[in-house]
C-alpha cells in the first residue's frame, strides 16, 4: 500500500512547512489527485488516518480534490475531457489522444493553518 508513504510524506512536508511558519498548527491539508495518478482516494484516507494518529495532526483533515483526465485533441484543436479512463478518446469527436495535459497530479495545493 503505497498510500501510506504518500500520507507520510505529505504529513513531512505540512510539518515543515508550519515549523517555518513558527510552528503554526495545520488545520488541514488539500490535494489534488489526478485519475491516472495511481493513487486511491479511499485508500490514501485511510493510510492518512492511519499515519496521524496520536500526532499532532491527529485533528487535521485532509481534503482530496479528483482531477479528471484531459486531453489536448489535434481534431478539435483544443483541451478535452476523455470519454472514459479505459478510451482516452477526446469526448467531443472521438479522436485517440496523444497528448494527456491533466490527469496525472500529485499535488499539495493548499495548508489551512490555524491564526
């Protein structure tokens, strides 16, 4: 379960981030996921409850964004959403796609940090 490393190396980064802050205290941490990350939401929840129990983020939420898959279609001359994660097919004409421009994020967006 890859998650749990995900959850921890998450937790690292918002620790250190609040101790260069002067050791404020993280209300929460938001993620972006993308569809082709291969990460599971749930199971990235569960690793990150996991990961935080009996720690000073044990009251921190974290909130997980899903970023769907978009394509840049040549036909359409234009970013697209796909039809389905098994046909990366531009959703508006059909055309397979060679491009993938959002979809595989990983990403620390935002702390929330207590005032």
């Amino acid at each position: 379960m890859h998650e749990l490393s995900i959850a921890l190396s998450i937790l690292e980064v918002a620790e250190e981030e609040a101790g260069r802050r002067g050791g404020v205290h993280v209300d929460a941490i938001y993620l972006k996921v993308g569809a082709l990350s291969g990460v599971v939401k749930e199971a990235l929840l569960s690793a990150y409850e996991l990961a935080t129990e009996q720690t000073s983020f044990a009251d921190c939420r974290l909130v997980v964004e899903e970023v769907p898959i978009v394509v840049h279609c040549s036909t359409c001359n234009g970013d697209r959403p796909v039809r389905s994660l098994q046909c990366l097919c531009c959703a508006e004409c059909g055309t397979p796609a060679s491009q993938i421009v959002q979809g595989k994020e990983l990403q620390l967006a935002a702390l929330e940090l207590a005032v």
